[in-house]
C-alpha cells in the first residue's frame, strides 16, 4: 500500500537533510508548526478560489539588507496578527502568489505572529520557471510556498530544498528537465540547431554548444507548463517525430484546427537562431557559448527573447482549446484541438517511473485516470517515440513516453 507524505515527514526531512553551506535557521524549531498550518490553509478556500501565497519566516533584521536595496517593500503590521489558517484564508486576495509574501516570526511570547506583508516582486519566478533574469532575496530565511491543495514547497532564498505534492515528499531531483532521456529525446532538434549556427558563423562570433539550445528550450517550455497550469484549466502538449508527424495526423491524430507549412509555424527555431546570432555578435570568437552563459547574461536581448517567451504564451492559450497541442520535437507547431483516436491501441497497463530516469518503476492501470491521461496513453502506445506532457486542472504534471516498450509515466515537480 502506497505511504503517504504529512507536513511532519516534511519536517522531519529538512532537519535531517538542511544543506550544511547554508546557515541554521533560527525558526527550526517552528518549522512542524508552521509546515501543518501551511497545509491546512491550503485546503481552504476564499470566496471560491483555492488559497496560494508565500510565508517568509523572516524578522526585521533578517530583511534589513533587503530593504535597503530595494529588493522588498516591507509594510509592518500594527499590531501583528495571528498567524492562523482563517488570518491566512482571509489575507490571500491582498498578497498575489507570484509578487508578496506574508512575513512570520516569533512575537513577545514566542507565539508565531504575522508581522508584516512584502512585494517581492515576479522575477523569483525566472529562470526556474521560464525567463533568465533573477531578483533573489539576499537573506537566507525559508519560504514556504502554499501552491495549492495539499501542495508546499519549501526554499531558502531561491532555493528549493523539499516539499509535498500529491501526498509525497519530493525533493529537488524530480526534475525530470534534468533526466537523461530527455536530454536524449531532443538531441537531434538541437544538433540541427548548432550546425545551422556554424553554418551562418561569422570569423568573429562565438560558437554555440548543445546545451545552450537546451537552456533556452527548456525555459520556453516551462513557461508554457506554468501558464497552463496557472489557468487551471488543464492542458495536453503532444510532441511527435518530425518525420512521423504527416501520417499521424490523418491517422493516430484528428485535428480541428491545422496550421499549413508557412514560416509561422517555425518561428520558434528561427528565434534561436537570431538569439544565438546576438550574443555571439557580441561574445569573442574564441568561446563556446553554454546554457550557463544564458542564464548569466547581462546582455540586453530585448525583442528576441520577450518574442521567444511569448511562444509560451501562445502554446499556452492554444492548449485552453479542448484536445491537445501537437508540436514537433523541433518545437514546430502542427496543429491544436487535436484528439487521439486509436481506441483500438490502449494499452492494458502502463507504468509509473518512481525516479527521473525510471530505473524503479511500479505498475498502473489505464482506466485509473482521466479522459486525458487515457489518450495521452494511447499516444505513446501508437507513437513511442512520442512524448506527451498532461497538465491537470489541480495542478499535476505528468510526462508521458515509452520506456523500453512500454508506457510510462512521470510527475513532473514545478515549484509553486
């Protein structure tokens, strides 16, 4: 039978598992506590919408140095409030998810109080989640993170170390972006890339290496996942073989709406392209740019990358359609309101992967889930060099692919 992860497991990780390079917390001992009124305010509602927000278990002096660069704006409490699951429920509509937080620490009596509200800003967002610059808090304090029903996420600064997601502790390696065979199932895509670039080179420019494209890949799809999974409405990303793709939508595929083969369903690679072009221009030609690089640069990308990030707000709105968003591995947009039909190809069983790379795995039932899982399933059974991405209305992400011969399934972990 299946064990189940509470705040107190949550807890109990941290303490045993506290990165020995950061510095104690002074609020250790409130953790459990604070931890167990997290989830329970995150199973409240307020005025029909779930209760998300950030706790900072902060005081003053821990966010002075903040204060002063500007990096938050601070409104103390006069006086303080308790720090309650109803003070919580009703505090959430002042404090967005993406821009405050609610400041927590012991008062006079050692009891925890709210004593301030703070704007943080969204940049803590990037590039974790889609984007490059960073606006990270310069104190080392933990945040927690109420992201929906039964669902924490503890950090310190930028930092996440564990949290609970459906009922278990996760930790910060159920990154499935950093898995082998997903690095492995867009090689090609990226390799075309690269040459392309060298091909166009300039004598002067940089060079580029894989893991550049990687980076800004990964970032693009992120930020679609999140958006989708911020509009609660649910979602489904189908990728396919470039190869394969023509056949499989007038037979696997059924599409409502098509997109012909035009520039405009490239766009996204020629982004790329004028990306790497940029900062190559402006890099020496000795270097290899890198996916580090990226993240790093001070470089002003402007128009090319606010343009690239909108792909993920178009993915984004094309999958609130019913049916699923069919791209190629080449990032290619085929078509959307897309339904699976092969009934007739469900398979009997499916797995689920208990790591990112799915060496442990444990075996599922097809009729255990949804409408979308289900055709999700018969994709990769009909198409197993495919990948599906299904984004739930609460908020679950699950990657699905054929791991050997058969499908499988992982939880993917965003933070927030």
């Amino acid at each position: 039978m299946r064990a189940f992860a509470y705040p107190s497991d949550l807890a109990s990780h941290l303490a045993q598992s506290w990165p020995p390079e950061l510095p104690p917390d002074p609020q250790q001992a409130h953790w459990a506590d604070v931890l167990a009124l997290a989830y329970q305010t995150s199973m409240t509602r307020e005025e029909e919408r779930p209760v998300r927000l950030r706790l900072l278990l902060a005081s003053a002096d821990d966010l002075a140095d903040d204060m002063a660069k500007g990096l938050l704006h601070v409104l103390c409490l006069d006086p303080g409030r308790p720090f309650s699951v109803g003070e919580l429920r009703r505090l959430a509509p002042s404090v967005p998810f993406e821009s405050s937080l609610v400041v927590v620490a012991p008062g006079e009596r050692g009891d925890l109080r709210i004593w301030a509200l703070a704007w943080s800003g969204s940049g803590w967002l990037a590039p974790a989640l889609g984007g490059r610059r960073r606006h990270a808090l310069h104190s080392e304090r933990t945040i927690v993170h109420v992201a929906g029903p039964g669902r924490l996420s503890v950090l310190v600064g930028e930092r996440f170390l564990a949290g609970l997601e459906q009922g278990e502790l996760v930790t910060a390696s159920t990154d499935l972006f950093a898995s082998r065979w997903m690095l492995d199932m867009f090689a090609s895509a990226r390799r075309e890339l690269v040459e392309e670039h060298e091909r166009h080179r300039e004598p002067t420019w940089a060079s580029v290496d894989e893991s550049f494209i990687r980076t800004v890949s990964q970032q693009m799809l992120r930020r679609a996942i999140w958006q989708i999974r911020s509009a609660h409405h649910g979602g489904m990303l189908l990728f396919v073989e470039p190869d394969e793709a023509a056949a499989l939508l007038t037979t696997t595929l059924r599409a409502k709406y098509r997109f012909d083969e035009s520039e405009g369903r490239n766009r996204y690679r020629l982004l790329v392209r004028k990306l790497t072009a940029k900062m190559a221009r402006a890099s020496r030609s000795t270097i290899t740019m890198t996916g580090p690089d990226f993240l790093s640069s001070t470089q002003e990308l402007g128009e090319v990358e606010s343009a690239i990030f909108e792909i993920s707000r178009l993915i984004a709105s094309l999958a609130a359609v019913d049916g699923a968003v069919v791209l190629t591995k080449r990032f290619e947009l085929l078509a959307f309101g897309v339904e699976v039909h092969a009934e007739r190809l469900t398979p009997s069983c499916v797995r689920r992967a208990l790591d990112v790379e799915g060496l442990q795995q444990v075996n599922d039932y097809e009729e255990n889930v949804g409408t979308r899982h289900r055709a999700a399933y018969r994709f990769l059974h009909a198409h197993p060099r495919g990948l599906a991405i299904v984004i739930s209305q609460d908020g679950s992400i699950r990657f699905v692919t054929c791991a050997d011969g058969v499908v499988t399934y992982f939880e993917q972990q965003l933070v927030g």
